[in-house]
C-alpha cells in the first residue's frame, strides 16, 4: 500500500511537469521524424536516386562517344548534355542553375590522345612478347585529364564512389582501344565487337552475403537505424524530469518528513524507478509506434519489429531501468534544478556522441572507441542494432544487456551512497 500511494504521488507530479513530458515524448518525436526523413534522402541518393552528372563534351572522336556511353552504363549516373562551345563559366553556372552537384569536361584531344595511349601500351606489350610493335612517341605522363567539377558539400567519401564510377568507365574505353590495337597487329584484321565484349566483361560474379546472426538478409533503411537510436536517447531524457522532481523534493523538505514517517526513503527511490521505467517503455511505444504506422504514411519506409519480441522487450526494459538509475544519480547529487536540468542534458548529449547515436561508432578514432565503453548508450544502441539490423536474438546480446545490467547497478550503488553521504537515509 505504501509503494502503491507514492507511486500515486509521483505520477501526480510527473503529469504536473508538462516541460518535463514535452522533452520526454515531444522532441524525441520530432527527432526521430526530422533526422529519419533527412537520412533517407540520403540513402535513396546512395542506393536508387541516379546523380545528375553535367557533361560537356569538347572532342569529336568516336572515343569520347564511348567514353560517354560508359559512364552512363555505370547506372549510378543521369546525364545532362551541355553544349561543347560553353565557357568554362558558364558551365559552372550550369551545374548550379541545374541544381546538379557534379560535372565533367572531355577534353578536344581525348579520343586523339586515348588511341595514341592505347597504341603505346599495345607496341610495348608486343614488344615484351618478342614480336614487332610499333610505339607511338606519346608522352604518358601529360595527357589530358578530364575536369570533374563538384559542389563544396559532397562529401568525401560520395566523391570517391563517383571517381571509381568514372574511372571504371575511362579504363573500359582505354582497354578496349589497347585490345583492338593488340588483335589488329597480330592478326591484320578488325577486332570483331563480340570478341572484345568477351574479353571485357568476362569477370568473376561477386556473391552478396548478410552478416545477420540469423541469416536473414534485413532491410537496411534509415527508419531501421534511428528509431532504436532515438529511443535510447529519450529513455535517457527522463533525466530532465526526474532529476528536476528528485531536487524539488529535497529543497522543499519531503526528505526530512518522510523521516518521521513509518516508511523508509527506499520506498520512494523504488517508486521512482517504477513510475519512470513505466515512462520509458511507453516512450518506446510511441517511438515504435510511428515508425510502424505513420512513416508510410509520410514517405518514409516502415519500421520492421525484430523476430525476437521476447530480447526486444528485454532490452527495452534494461535500457530503461539504466536511463531511470542515470537520472537517480543526477538528481541525488544535484544541489539545484538548474545543475539537474544542465548537467543532465549536457552529459546525455556527450554520453549519445560518445555510444555512437548522433556519430556513427566506426567514424569515431580508436582513441574514442575505448571511451565508448563507458556510455550505456553504446550498449543500448549495439542490444538494439543486433535486434534490429542483424535478426539477432536474446542470447546473442547477452553480452550487451550484462554490460548494461553491470553500469546500472554502479548508477544504483553510488546513488545509495549519496543519499548516505546526505543523511536521507
């Protein structure tokens, strides 16, 4: 009956606290959504969306008309032909009223230059084999580059898929010209197409493997990675409501009068605990909950529940008795609200960057990667992802969830010694 009446109490409290309920349930919602729909813009960018590639072609050889085919053939790409007169300037220009992020200038001598290349490497290549080739007086080291114009804000590493899309395409038109040089000064003859697409494509197939527990191939969208993130995340934002209530209680005395009572301050830690765990599940809910019903609704792709519902409910339940023992902690040590409500923000923003929710944990240097021991949110988003990313199961996150399990019990031993520390128990 005691611990039912301060479970009353405090939930009469936490439904007074309507900031406290808006930076709990509002902002990891609009979070989720905002961060979610601009993620998935990037990966329809990366894996369906072709980019707009500007290409203005100054050579009139049948080379760079290869050249061209090539890259479109790489599929990554949706031409754009501009006009082979145009100013540098004005290309510029084209590529920014264009709203594209890439483009390239062929140079006039390209074909000239790649046939002069192609007969180099063919005569030296006979000549290797003891037969008679001729060597064209071409200086390999000066040719003509292309000119691949970008915007400041690709990235480096979507810069680099784009140079290996044009250079497989460049090393295509370059081999098949050394190929025909190659058959024609030993045979005398034409190089027949089907032969040299052959020779060409004849490469060894690439077998795509999941590296999921299950073996499963899971659907890897955006959605699948930031609702677990950002549901740990607001799990650990009920520090701003609880810490706060913890201070309040303190300053206004209840710890001195519950003293005098016939209960015990542990009666009112445990309802705490409860209420709040009860709070954080219901976070999960929500969370959960539009990204199952309302992002294809909005044109973001649904949220898949892991096969394991048994470790999901597990896993949930210790993230959020670690984010509750988290915010004990903090409104125990905490003098005012204003050191609860700062601290407490402040450190959940460090501890999400250092376990990996805002930056990827792999981007981070292995300096930072010892420290990410440390954050329980590390241990919470790697429970979620093997659940979520991975078709892992329970027994396959028990390293995660002892980790956890093992943070909050410290959280809850140093919680207990503050309260000794302050005579409140």
């Amino acid at each position: 009956m005691k611990l039912w009446a301060t479970i009353q109490k405090d939930l009469k409290i936490l439904f007074r606290d309507k900031v406290g309920l808006m930076l709990m349930f509002g902002m990891p919602v609009v979070l989720v959504i905002v961060v979610t729909s601009i993620q998935n813009n990037t990966f329809d960018l990366l894996n369906k969306t072709k980019v707009s590639l500007l290409v203005c072609n100054k050579d009139t050889g049948a080379l760079s008309i290869q050249f061209v085919e090539a890259v479109n053939n790489v599929g990554m790409f949706k031409l754009v032909e501009i006009p082979s007169d145009e100013k540098e300037e004005k290309f510029k220009e084209d590529i920014r009223s264009n709203n594209a992020v890439l483009g390239i200038i062929i140079p006039a001598n390209f074909s000239r230059q790649v046939a002069s290349k192609a007969k180099t490497i063919a005569g030296k290549a006979l000549n290797s084999f003891g037969l008679e080739g001729d060597v064209a007086k071409v200086n390999l080291g000066n040719l003509s580059s292309l000119t691949l114009y970008y915007n400041p804000v690709v990235q480096q590493s979507f810069k680099a898929s784009v140079l290996g899309g044009l250079s497989s395409a460049l090393q295509m038109v370059e081999s098949r010209q050394v190929l025909k040089n190659l058959y024609f000064s030993i045979n005398e003859k034409t190089m027949p197409d089907s032969l040299g697409n052959d020779m060409l494509n004849n490469k060894l197939s690439i077998t795509e493997v999941p590296m999921s527990k299950s073996g499963d191939i899971t659907v890897l969208n955006a959605t699948q990675h930031n609702v677990p993130a950002w549901t740990i995340f607001a799990m650990f934002f009920v520090v701003m409501s609880l810490a706060g209530s913890i201070v309040r209680e303190k300053l206004s005395g209840s710890f001195i009068r519950l003293k005098t009572l016939p209960t015990h301050y542990l009666v009112a830690i445990l309802s705490k605990q409860i209420t709040y765990l009860a709070v954080t599940l219901l976070q999960a809910v929500v969370i959960f909950a539009l990204g199952i019903w309302l992002f294809p609704r909005i044109g973001l792709p649904a949220l898949s529940l892991p096969h394991d519902r048994l470790g999901l409910l597990v896993v949930t339940l210790t993230c959020g008795w670690c984010a509750v023992s988290y915010a004990l902690c903090v409104g125990i040590f905490a003098q005012t609200q204003e050191q609860a409500n700062g601290f407490g923000a402040v450190s959940i923003v460090i501890l999400s960057i250092l376990g990996g929710v805002m930056v990827p944990s792999f981007i981070m240097p292995d300096s930072f990667k010892t420290i990410m021991a440390i954050s329980p949110l590390h241990w919470c988003l790697q429970a979620f992802y093997a659940l979520f990313l991975e078709g892992g199961k329970l027994k396959d996150i028990m390293t995660n969830i002892l980790s956890l399990l093992a943070i909050t019990l410290i959280l809850l031993l140093v919680a207990f010694a503050g309260l000794k520390r302050k005579n409140l128990i």
